[in-house]
C-alpha cells in the first residue's frame, strides 16, 4: 500500500481533497504535526466529503516521531529543489511520498539528509509551486500507474447507456 505523508499542513481543504485521493487510491495517509487546523474543522470534512471516515490516517507529533514509528520507510521528498523528475524513479509499492506545508515545503534540514530521493514536478518560468492536493494527485497516480493500478477499477460503466 502507498503512503502520502504531509508534513505540518496548513490548510485544511488541502488535506481534505488529498484524503480523498486517498480513499479512492487505497492509500495510507500520514500527518505531520502541528497542523495549520484541526481536523473537525468544516472545510477538511467539506473538501473530504463523506470520505473522510474511511480514511486511513495516522498523526505524528512530529518528524522524529514519524521517523521512530516508520523506521524502514523509504520516503520520496516532493520538492521544487528536487535533483530527480518525479517520473523518473521507481515507487515501492509500500513506498512514503512526502510533501511540505504550502507556505515553505519540506523544511531543507530534512532534504539536505536525503538528496537522492527529492524529487520535483517540472514546471515552468518562475512558477513557485502548483497547489498541494493537485501535486500529491500527479505524483500519487505516477506511483499507481508504475504499480499497474493494483486493485483499482480500470472501467467504468454508463449510467443510462451502454459503451459500444
């Protein structure tokens, strides 16, 4: 099973969304304290929808903490300093896949530590960074893809009408 860790997250929505990425992908999630909102509050269950109970969601105190209960965990670092594309490694299928808070990312004494696994997502000119739950979907389904959708529905029906 593949795992998103955010690491201190500051909006709720955000995570919102992302915890439903991750219920429709079989995926672990892993929160970093502190968070930038507690998790009753009303925009992550808005985001989340009727998800959220289905979730499988573990907190941490903190990065050591995630360290000490993860001891293993080979964790890729989504980052725009990132040496690697993140098309271009390998995902475990029980891989960690790591993302800052929005205002500044993982923070660089975490990254310094492991420069082979950062990975980037390209863009271009002087563009920042793209929206958190949109960067852990593109990275997420890169993961999926490589490990060929294991246990996902490929096809979909029609409603009313049949596919031809």
């Amino acid at each position: 099973m593949l795992n998103i860790v955010l690491h201190e997250p500051e909006i709720p929505a955000n995570t919102g969304n992302i915890g439903r990425t991750c219920v429709a992908t079989g995926t672990r999630l892993h929160l970093i304290e502190p968070l930038g909102f507690r998790l009753n509050e009303k925009n992550l269950k808005r985001a989340g929808m009727d998800y959220w109970s289905h979730l499988d969601v573990t907190r941490y105190i903190d990065w050591n903490d995630f360290l000490e209960r993860n001891p293993n965990a080979k964790i890729y670092m989504a980052t725009t300093k990132g040496k690697h594309v993140y098309t271009d490694v390998k995902y475990e299928d029980d891989c960690y896949i790591m993302f800052g808070k929005e205002s500044a990312g993982i923070p660089e004494e975490i990254l310094i530590e492991h420069p082979d696994e950062c990975i980037r997502i390209p863009m271009i000119g002087e563009t920042r960074s793209l929206n958190l739950s949109n960067s852990v979907a593109i990275v997420l389904y890169e993961a999926l893809r490589q490990n060929g959708f294991e246990s996902m529905k490929l096809a979909g029906e029609l409603h009313h009408l049949k596919w031809k």
